[in-house]
C-alpha cells in the first residue's frame, strides 16, 4: 500500500481492481462509440464509483471530492480500457465546477444524477483560438435582463452531442478580459445549442464542436460570481490534473504487464526472449518509471487532498513526468512485442493509440513545465 493512501484508499483500489479485470479486459468488435460511453457511465454509477466524484452532501461519499480517490480509479480504469477511463474522469471534470461553486439548486439539480450515472456532464472551455491560452476565449454571454445571451463556438469538447449538460466558460464583460469569464451550466436540450461535428481522434473518444447562437440561458445557469470563470475551471483543473497523470500509470502498468508476459512466451534463438539482456534491461527501466511516475502522481494528489501550499505545482510534475513517461513504457513494451505489437486491434496497438492524447488535454507537457519553472522562479 501506498503512503499516501488510508485504508479506504486501499479498499477502493482493490474493488476497482477486480471490477476492471472482471468488465474490462473483453474486446470490443464494432460497437458504436457513444452507446459503449452511455452503457459504461451507468455500470460506473451501478458499481458505486461516480459516488467518488460528487461530494456527500449531493450523493458522493466524501465531504469532499478527493484527487486520491479518483486517481486510485483512473489508473485501475485506463489499465483496462481507455474509454472507460475517460468517461470516469469526465464525470469529474464536468461536474467539478458545481461542486465547487454551484448554488444549492444548481448542487441537487446535477451532482445526484452525476454520481448515479443518470447524467453526463462535460466542460467546455476551449475554442478554435483559444487553447492552451484559455484566457483569450472569444465566446460571449452577454446580459439581458434575466438572462445571458451566449454567441461562440468551442472545440474538442469531450462528450460532445452525449452529455446531458456543459459547464461552458463564456466571457459576460470581453472588455475586461480574463476577468470577465463567466462560468454557465447549459443544458444539453437549450435551443442555440448545436453539435456541429464529431471529431474522430487517434483512440476512442467521444469528442467535438460546440456551437452556440443566441443561446438563451437563465441567470438561474450562472455558476458562482460573475467575472470568477477563469478561476473555477483553474481550480477545477488543478484537482483533475493530476488525475491525468494517474491515467498515464495505469496505461503504463498495462503495457508493462503484457511486455512481462510476451517476454516470458515468446521464444527467439532458442529460449524466451526475456533472458536476453537486451530484454532485461527494457523491462527494468519501464518498472523503474513506472514506480517513480506512480508514487509523483500519488504524492501531487495526497497534497492536493491535504491542501498543501505546493501542491499545484507538485500536479504538474506529476502530469508531466507521468504521461511523458507512460509514452515511453508503452513504446518499449510495443518493441518487445515486435510486429505483433503493430496488429491493428491488439492491445499494444491500443496502448500505442490510447497513451498519446494525455500529454496534450488539461494542459501540454509544455505548459506544465512552465507552471514548474515559475513556481521555482517566483
Ligand atoms: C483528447 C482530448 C480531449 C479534450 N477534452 C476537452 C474538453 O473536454 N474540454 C475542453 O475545453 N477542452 C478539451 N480538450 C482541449 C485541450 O485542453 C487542448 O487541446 C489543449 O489545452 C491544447 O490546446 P491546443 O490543442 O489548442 O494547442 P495549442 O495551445 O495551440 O498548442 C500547440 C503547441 O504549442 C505549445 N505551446 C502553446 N503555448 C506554449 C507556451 N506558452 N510555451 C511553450 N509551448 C507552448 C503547446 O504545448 C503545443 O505543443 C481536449 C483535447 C484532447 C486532445
């Protein structure tokens, strides 16, 4: 057991475990993508797992949602099916911010269906201009009357033309910039609210294009104060990136258990290819990221959970090293497996596909190390 972990952390690892490799470990054949996400966000909620997502109060387990538990999920999930990781951790995302700053309406009107599974939540920041640099978002909700008017359009929207609602970021005062980002919960059904298009990525992923025009929203959607946008989807990013990271180790721990698998069985010159040195020495280096990824992403979350001053910067490192170094593991498990490791459909192409969209989402491997570096030079 981990230090960072109590006993009921322990516990959870282990159910998450055995749920995984009972659910989990089965192919999928040609089953359509969005059914598969609906039918997994229920047997999460079935199983007990969204409880993790939401605070207690609205359904969930702890008084307070804890980057400990969901990285303890992510990992057991992502180890078996990277969609099913995804669709945990969106369940996060897009509720986190309700959570945070939700009125209690806005808390008994999504968190109890976020934490059954009944709804899908999604967040949606980013824009065709606006990337890393979330702060220049172009989308406006201006104020009329009771109500917003939102006008934009936003891109790479997990969950897109799924969720039940968004937690969309939209500028209420553009003239005041970064300051003037308002936070809304918008319902899946709000006329002026159209999926555009479904992106197909490099791995299975429910993903797309958000437009709004003249999207007319109740005050009753606002989350928290206006001009407080760029600060609630900061701090709900700051619980979820590390979870990211998390992701990445259990697609590593994957991939190292398949390459120690084929090295045992797969016999060249005479013996099993795990008795050359060659062989040997990849799988040490592997266990040996694998383990100091692990414990940087158990450390960044304990701290995010304690409320440690560093523990921002500690999710960085944590993403960063993490994902960069589950690309790396799951490169050389493919090499161990040689061209078998390339056959469209087996695990290790999966793993190939799956492991490379995390250094880019919830912030690059390049933006994190420019958290670190100010954190260092402030
Ligand atoms: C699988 C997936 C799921 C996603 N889901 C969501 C979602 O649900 N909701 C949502 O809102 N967004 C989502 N996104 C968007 C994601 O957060 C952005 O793709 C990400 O923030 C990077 O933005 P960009 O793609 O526009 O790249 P850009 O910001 O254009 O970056 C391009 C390159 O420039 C580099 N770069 C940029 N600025 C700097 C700098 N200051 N210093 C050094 N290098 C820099 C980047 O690191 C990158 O290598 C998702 C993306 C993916 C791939």
């Amino acid at each position: 057991m981990l230090p960072f972990f109590t006993q009921d952390h322990a516990r959870l690892q282990a159910q998450a475990r055995s749920w995984t490799d009972k659910h989990l470990f089965a192919t999928h054949g040609n089953e359509d993508l969005e059914q598969r996400a609906r039918t997994l966000v229920r047997h999460f909620g079935a199983a007990g797992f969204l409880k993790h997502a939401v605070p207690k109060q609205f359904g969930g387990v702890q008084e307070k949602v804890e980057a400990r538990a969901l990285c303890i999920l992510r990992e057991e999930l992502a180890r078996g099916d990277a969609l099913a990781d995804t669709m945990f951790a969106l369940q996060g995302l897009g509720s986190y911010p309700i959570a945070l700053t939700g009125n209690d309406e806005q808390k008994r009107r999504y968190l109890p269906k976020v934490a059954s599974g009944a709804a899908i939540a999604a967040f949606a920041i980013t824009e065709p201009e606006a990337g890393s640099d979330v702060a220049s978002l172009q989308m406006t909700a201006l104020r009329q009357g009771e109500q917003f008017v939102l006008n934009g359009t936003k891109r790479f929207i997990s969950n897109a033309g799924i969720a039940d609602f968004y937690v969309v970021f939209a500028s209420t005062e553009p003239e005041k910039k970064a300051k003037g980002v308002s936070a809304f919960i918008v319902d899946a059904t709000t006329p002026g609210l159209a999926v555009t298009e479904k992106t197909q990525l490099l791995s299975p992923h429910p993903i797309g294009v958000l437009k709004f025009t003249d999207c007319i929203v109740p005050q009753g959607a606002l989350l928290g104060t206006e001009g407080d946008g760029l600060k609630i989807a900061l701090e709900t990013l700051d619980l979820l990136r590390c979870s990211v990271g998390a992701a990445a180790v259990g697609f590593a721990q994957r991939a190292l258990e398949e390459a120690i698998r084929y090295s045992k069985a797969r016999r060249q010159f005479g013996r099993a290819i795990g008795e050359f040195q060659g062989i040997e020495f990849k799988l040490a280096d592997m266990a040996t990221e694998l383990e100091a990824a692990r414990l940087l992403v158990y450390q960044a979350a304990w701290a995010h959970d304690v409320g440690n001053s560093d523990a921002k910067q500690k999710s960085s490192m944590a993403k960063y090293y993490a994902t960069e170094a589950a690309q790396r593991i799951v490169d050389q498990a493919l090499q161990i497996h040689g061209g078998s490791g390339l056959i469209a459909g087996s695990i290790m192409e999966r793993l190939y596909r799956d492991v490379r969209a995390l250094r880019i989402y919830e912030g690059t491997s390049e933006i994190q190390k420019v958290v670190i570096a100010r954190g260092l030079l402030k």
